[in-house]
C-alpha cells in the first residue's frame, strides 16, 4: 500500500504510489525517434513556473545500448525538448531514464533483459541522473543537500548495482530500498504513461480505436485501478478481523468448560495422601534395605581377603623356584660362555701358525722348484758329455787306423783346422751354458709371475664379487627411495603383496609382521650401526601371532628364498601393548638401551624384540672407552647384559668383540648420504679393481715375453746344439784324415780323460741334488701335511665352537626366559599382594559407609526393619507412587494451589 498525498484527483500527476520491486533486467536499442520528456511535476499550462523537487536536471550515459559516452545532458527547470537524427541517442536517453530511476526493461519497450543494454565488447553500462532536491518538500536535505544523483550500473550477467550521491558526490546509500523511497516522495511513477510516455506506448495509445485500451490507460493515469486493488485489500482485512472475534467467542466458552472440570477434579484428589503415607513407609524400608545391602557387599569382600592372604604362600614359594631355576640357568650359561670363550681363544692362537705354516709350504715348494731346475740342468749337461765322450773314443779308434795315410803339409794344415774347429767348439759351449743360464733366469721369472698372475685373478674375484655386493645394495637402495621395503630385498614389496592377498583370502588368522627393521627407527642416526650390529638378522626376519600362520608364511617363502636363505619367523603372541619392562630394563642416567633409542611402530614388532633380543637389557654407548669403562672396569649397571659402541662393536663384562660391519645396511635414514657413499666405495673398487686388471695384463705380457724368450733360447740352444755337432764332425772327419799321431791320440785320449772326470763330477752332483731334492720333497710334504692338519684343527675347533654357539644363545634363552618367568611371578606377587591391599582398603571403606548408612537409617527410622525386598525393588515402586503422585497433580492439579 502505497502512501498518498492528499490532493486533487483531478491532477493525476500529483499522485504517490508504493513503487513495486523490478528485476534486473537489460534491453536493446532500436529505431530512434523523437521523445517527449517532461518532469512530472510540471503542467502543460505553466511552462514558466520553476519547480523546487524531482526536477531532471541532468543525465549521463557510458556504455549504454550503442553509445560509448553520451551527454551529460543539462535540463532546464521547465519543459525541455531532446531533438536530433535517428541513431543520435533521444530514445537512449529516455530509456536510461526508465532504467535509471529503478524501471523494467520490458517497461521501456526496447528489450526484455538488462544485459541487452550493455554496449558490445564491453562488461557494463553506467547510469548518472541528477534530481533536483529543494524547497519544503525535499528528500533529507540535510543528508543530500540541493541535487540527489542516482548512480546505476548494469552489468554484462543482468546484475545492477545503485550509488545515491549528495550533491558533493558523497556516496548516502547503496540501497533500491533508498531510491524506492526518494521516487515514492518525489511521486515519480516511470511507469506511469503521464509520467514516462514512451514511443511504443504513445503509438499504441494513438493507434488504438479500442475504448476499453483507452478506458485502461485512463485508469492507470489517474492512479484509480490502485485505489481498487486498495480497497479490495481493506476488504480482506475486515474479514479475517471478524474471523479472529468469533474463535475468541468460542475459546472464552472453552475456558468456561475447563473451570466446571477442575472444579470437579479437586474433589477428586483425596487419595493422593494415602500413596504419600505409603512412600514415606517404602523410603523407611529403602534406608534399612541399604543398610542390608552394603553388609552383603562387605561379606564376599572378607572372605576374598582371607583366601587370598591363603594364596601369598604360594606365590612365595613358586619365586623360590624361578630363582633355583634361574641360578642354574645362570651357572649353565657362564659354563658355555667360558669353553666357547676357550674355543675362541685356541682358535685366535691357531691362526697365526697357520699363516706360519702356510708360508713354510710356499717357501719349500719353492726351494724344490728351484732344485729341480738345477738338477734338469745337469741331466741335460750329462747327456752332451756321453755325447762327446763316444765322439772323442770314435776319433780316437779313426786317428789310429788312419794315422800314416797324410804327408806332413797336410797333417798340419788339418791341425791348425781342428784347432780352429775346436775353438769354435769351445765358444759354443760357453754360450750354450750362458743361454742355459738365462732360461733358468727366463723360467724362474714365468714361475714368480705367474704365482703373481695366480694371487691377482683370485684377488680380482674377491674384488668383482664385492663390487657386485655393493652395486646390488645400492640398486636396492636406490629403489628403497620410492619403496623402502626393497631395502631389505629386491623381491620383499613381491612378497609382502603375496602375504596381503594370502591374508585377505583368511589362510591367516592374524597378518603376519615384517621385516622387522622396516618397523623400527633409530632416534640417533649415529647409533644407527650399533642397533643393526645388536639386531643382526632380526631386521629382516618376521612375526607370526601362532604356529599355523609360520606354516603358511614358510610355504609362500618358499617361491622367493632359497631354503638355506630365508628370513627368520619369530612366532609370538601378538598384543597391542608393549612389555611393562621398567622393572627388567637397564637404566642408565647417559645412556640409552636399544629400547628406549627405537621407534618402534608397532607393539608386536618391540615385545618380539624383548623376548628374542632382551633389547630392554643392551645399552648402546657411542665411544668405545666409555663402553669398556661402563661394562669391565666398573661392574656394569643393573640388568645389563652387554653394550654396542657406535661402531658396532659388542662389549661384554669380561670380553670385546670388533664388529664386523662398517656401515648400515638397512635402517639408515639418510639414504641419499648412503647411496653417496657406496657410489664413492664402487668407484673406489672400480679403480682398484682396474689397476689389478691393468697389473694382470702386465703379467700377461711379460709372461708371453719371457717364454717367447725361452722359446727363442730353446731354439737358440738347439741351433747351437746342431753347429756343436756338425763341428765335431768336421773334426771328426779332419782327423780321420789325419795320421795317427801319437800326440794327437794322446791329447784326444786326456779330452776323453778329462771328458770322463766332467761327467763324474756331473753326476755326483746330480745324486746330490737328486738326494737334496728328495729331501726337500719330503720336508715339503711334511709342512704341507702340518699346514692342512692345522687347517683341519682350525676347522674342527670352528666346526665345535658352532655348536656351543648355539648351544650358548639357547642357554641365554633359557636364562631369558627363566627369568622372564621369575619376574612375571615377582610381579604376579606384587599384582596380588596390591589387589589384597586394595581390598582390605576397599573393605575398611565399605564399612565406614555401612557406619555411615546406619547412622543414616536411624536417622530416617529409629528402629530396625528387617527387609526382604532389594534396593532396587523398593526404588522402583517408589518411583512407580512418585510418578503417579506427579500425574495426579498434573491431571486433577495441585490441591493447595485448587483450595487457593
């Protein structure tokens, strides 16, 4: 309903409606036509008069339909007329007027949608109109001053945005609300026809010959349809008001009828002081049946604590027991400590024999190597002086048949021959035995190189297989960096994924654990190689929760290790908390045990550790000196059975043992720094492994050189051998050319004599080198059969010490577990003479209570009642007469509050 002034009907104009609410809408330019625009407060008759309020006095456009930027445009005070040709903006200008003040864009005839009337290829369209706000009757002139202006913004989605400015440009409002009321106290309607008459409306207006056309613009001129639907709303109220009076009429007999009922309810209510008497006689028997109760509490309380205070002689001597047990656990242990410690030490004492006797066996076979050259030497010097010595006897029989056949020249001429011949017979076997000497020289150099050659390609295996170690651990370490399972094998994620399906098919009845080291996380990464040299094996082993899930877990290890190479199962019973170890634990003011230095993230994973390892009982200690300080040089601290240093070693009260691990293997944590340094240890052994190859072939070829120098001499000493012969036989021949002589047979027959003696002192030397070679034959096979006797012992002693190793960490694990037993019945002892304790305190309770409840009860009732009923019978029934007490007060009402 909109608020009127009181004013002639007869000026249409002067009119004031409530403005409705419009959509946000846009429309589109068309043809441009001539508008009439003229303020609505302005009369055809009175062109001259100025108006004070709701006068236009100017308005621009940005962006609006297809103008960039159209005005300001300043009206005057009275009619004003907007000419010009089509396209130049009249019908912008009336329609951002329409749009301006609030309008529809269906209003305006131009489009249906607000957004038709943002210019293309821009995201919004501006609206500025000033009103004139002067005079008696202006809006808020101390908010807007003289000029009211009315800022709108359409943008490109249909939105529109209001800015109602003071004649300073200081932004009032921001509301439709506002504007709504400035028009509705301006009176002006844009979409009244008197007001705004647009082209299509004035076209229709002229066009129609319809009376009821002209009959309905009439009635929205002259504002009369809106007193209609005025009145008709008057009417509606009237009757919803007469609606209201008749249901008061009707509720007021209502009232009426409810008074007669209460009236009649309170004579009714006199037996609610009988279930009252007979509450306060059910609370009587409630307090005494407490009473009654709290004593049958306490009886079963008493005849506990006796039982159980029967019960303490057992439990004391059951400890006595485990402690039997646990001192010979103890004896049995320190026996097989000490004869593996003996062990240990025997074969620690034969290791340097059997290096001694080992390099006693390189150096004689070497000796008889040497010996057997020699000796082949003069075999082969025997054989040339037979030779010779049958030569020399021939010539010596041909000289004395032939020794008168020669003249006296040609004796001569042929002794200075054989002279010659003989000289050169003589260089020959001077440089035979130079060259023997030099392929004694040659062999002896095969022999040392390849003794080396033999020493190097086993020492370039042992470094091919470590480097092939290391070159798989860091491809399992690098692949560890997207899985860290694969640290712990190439096939683990494979057999782990084998496990879940196992699992979720149900062959196990709990998800097996593993491996271990992946559950585990050492706080101090120094300690890092102390943890895996006291773990060992257990990083990669696995938990079971029972015996039937080990089977299972065996059977799907066996696709993936070798039989002799899989992990260890542990089977333990799986818990969700952790051992209560504070009691068994070491404790030590700087140092940690391997407990307290893990994160473990599982409760299975750390109590299979304290069962099979006793984690709770090593310390690790980073300085050697200090572990030896802590463990041997003081008595060591309470329930700690050994100690690791950073670097891995184990340190025992009596003993110390080097580890043999130099860097983490599995729980490192900084990988990248591990894979740094295994790439620097591979190229090291790269390196070494190269110049042992580049040494090898070194050998190779001065191997190949020396035999082919001994191949040389060889035929050297053969051609030698030949020309030896072959001058012999020229001599030969000279002299049997030659007369026999008597000085010449002479001189033959002492080379033969002297030939003889060379071949005697030959073989004389040769039995005695033949006698020396025997012997050093046998004192080689006598050190050979010492070396491989203490070789055997080594490996006896090895072969026996394994057992007792065994039999050692079975005797541990009877110890651990004896005392594991001792401990768990100490503190069943504890548990029990606590729950003893708690009861006697829970009795002496209860009976302060009973005290209390009795005092209580004679409080209520002085007398005794003898109840049979229980607590909660009794309590019910009260509630019960409570309840029905509450529903008769609430259904009848209260009787005072009915008397009053």
């Amino acid at each position: 309903m909109g608020k009127r002034k009181e004013e002639s009907i007869s000026k249409p104009g002067s009119h004031k409606r409530q403005r409705q609410e419009h959509r946000d809408e846009h429309s589109d330019e068309s043809n441009e036509e001539e508008n009439f625009l003229s303020s609505p407060d302005s009369s055809f008759s009175s062109l001259s008069t100025e108006g004070e309020v709701g006068i236009i006095e100017g308005i621009q456009l940005k962006n609006f339909m297809c103008h960039s930027m159209l005005g300001p445009f300043q009206f005057g005070s009275n009619l004003n007329f907007v000419v010009g040709n089509n396209g130049s903006g009249k019908s912008s200008v009336l329609t951002a007027l329409i749009v301006g003040l609030g309008g529809k864009a269906t209003a305006t005839n131009r489009g249906s949608s607000l957004k038709m009337f943002v210019r293309d290829g821009e995201t919004s369209a501006d609206i500025s109109i000033t009103l004139r706000n002067q005079g008696r009757d202006a809006f808020k002139p101390e908010v807007y001053g003289s000029s009211i202006i009315v800022n709108q913004r359409i943008n490109l989605d249909g939105s529109r945005s209001y800015r109602l400015k003071s004649k300073s440009g200081t932004l009032i409002s921001s509301k439709k609300e506002e504007l709504v009321g400035i028009l509705d106290h301006f009176n002006i309607q844009v979409d009244n026809p008197v007001s705004v008459l647009t082209q299509e409306m004035s076209k229709h207006f002229l066009q129609s010959k319809n009376e009821g056309d002209k009959y309905k613009f009439f009635m929205k001129a002259t504002q009369l349809e809106q007193m209609k639907e005025d009145y008709s709303s008057i009417m509606k109220t009237k009757e919803n008001t007469c609606i209201q009076i008749e249901q008061g009429v009707e509720r007021l007999q209502e009232l009426k009828e409810l008074y007669c009922k209460k009236k009649e309810h309170y004579k009714s209510i006199g037996f609610v002081n009988d279930m009252r008497n007979h509450l306060e006689d059910l609370k009587h028997k409630m307090a005494w049946a407490v009473v009654g109760e709290m004593e049958k509490e306490i009886q079963p309380i008493k005849e506990f604590i006796i039982a159980e205070e029967g019960n303490t002689k057992k439990f004391v001597q059951k400890i006595e027991e485990c402690q039997v047990k646990v001192n010979e656990a103890e004896e049995k242990y320190k026996a097989i400590q000490d004869k593996l410690i003996r062990l240990n030490e025997e074969a620690q004492a034969l290791h340097p024999q059997c290096t001694s006797l080992k390099a006693d066996v390189q150096a004689r076979r070497k000796a008889v190597n040497e010996t057997e050259v020699v000796y082949n030497r003069f075999k082969t010097e025997l054989k040339r002086l037979e030779k010779d010595d049958e030569q020399l006897h021939k010539r010596i029989e041909e000289l004395k048949s032939s020794a008168n056949r020669l003249s006296e020249p040609e004796k001569l001429e042929r002794q200075r021959k054989i002279t010659r011949l003989r000289e050169q017979l003589k260089a020959f076997h001077d440089e035979e035995i130079m060259i023997g000497q030099q392929m004694d020289q040659f062999q002896q150099a095969v022999y040392k190189c390849k003794e080396e050659q033999a020493r190097l390609t086993k020492e370039s295996c042992d470094w091919r297989q470590a480097l092939d170690a290391k070159q798989k651990q860091l491809r399992e370490l690098k692949d560890s960096k997207t899985n860290t399972f694969r640290r712990f094998g190439p096939h683990i994620p494979a057999f782990l994924e084998e496990v879940e399906r196992a699992y979720k098919q149900g062959r196990f009845k709990q998800k097996p654990i593993g491996p271990l080291g992946a559950f585990i996380h050492p706080k101090d990464a120094e300690l890092t190689l102390a943890v895996e040299s006291c773990l060992k094996s257990l990083v990669q082993a696995f938990c079971c929760d029972n015996h039937s899930d080990e089977k299972t877990l065996q059977q799907l290890m066996s696709k993936y290790y070798p039989r002799d190479f899989r992990p260890q199962i542990i089977v333990n019973k799986f818990q969700n908390t952790v051992y209560d170890v504070r009691h068994r634990g070491v404790h030590h003011p700087e140092f940690p045990s391997v407990l307290t230095a893990l994160d473990i993230d599982h409760a299975v994973v750390a109590n299979c550790l304290i069962d099979v390892r006793g984690i709770e009982t090593i310390l690790l200690i980073k300085s050697s000196r200090k572990a030896r300080e802590v463990m041997q040089f003081n008595r060591p601290p309470k329930n700690c059975r050994e100690a690791f240093t950073a670097e891995g070693d184990q340190v025992f009260e009596r003993r110390y043992y080097s580890s043999a691990y130099f860097r983490p293997k599995f729980l490192s944590k900084d990988v990248e720094a591990e894979i740094s340094h295994l790439e620097k240890e591979i190229e090291s052994k790269k390196a070494h492994l190269t110049a042992s190859q580049q040494h090898l072939h070194s050998l190779e070829n001065e191997i190949r050189q020396n035999e082919d120098h001994l191949q040389g001499h060889r035929q050297h000493q053969k051609k030698l051998q030949i020309k030896v012969r072959t001058t012999n036989a020229e001599i030969a021949d000279l002299e049997n050319m030659e007369e026999h002589q008597a000085v010449d047979i002479r001189t033959l027959e002492d080379e033969a004599k002297e030939n003889k003696c060379k071949m005697e002192a030959v073989k004389t030397d040769m039995q005695q080198l033949s006698r020396k070679m025997e012997e050093l034959k046998s004192i080689l096979q006598v050190a050979e059969k010492n070396f491989e006797e203490m070789k055997e012992k080594i490996h006896q002693v090895e072969e026996i010490a394994g057992p007792i190793k065994e039999e050692l960490n079975q005797a541990d694990a009877e110890l651990e577990t004896s005392k594991r037993r001792l401990q768990h019945y100490e503190e069943k002892q504890k548990e029990h003479l606590a729950c003893v304790k708690r009861h006697k305190e829970l009795l002496a309770v209860k009976e302060k209570q009973l005290e209390e409840k009795m005092a209580q009860a004679r409080q209520i009732y002085s007398e005794r009642l003898e109840v049979s009923r229980t607590v909660k019978s009794l309590d019910a029934e009260m509630n019960r007469l409570r309840e029905r007490i509450n529903t008769e007060n609430n259904r009848h009402g209260n009787r005072e509050e009915i008397i009053q």
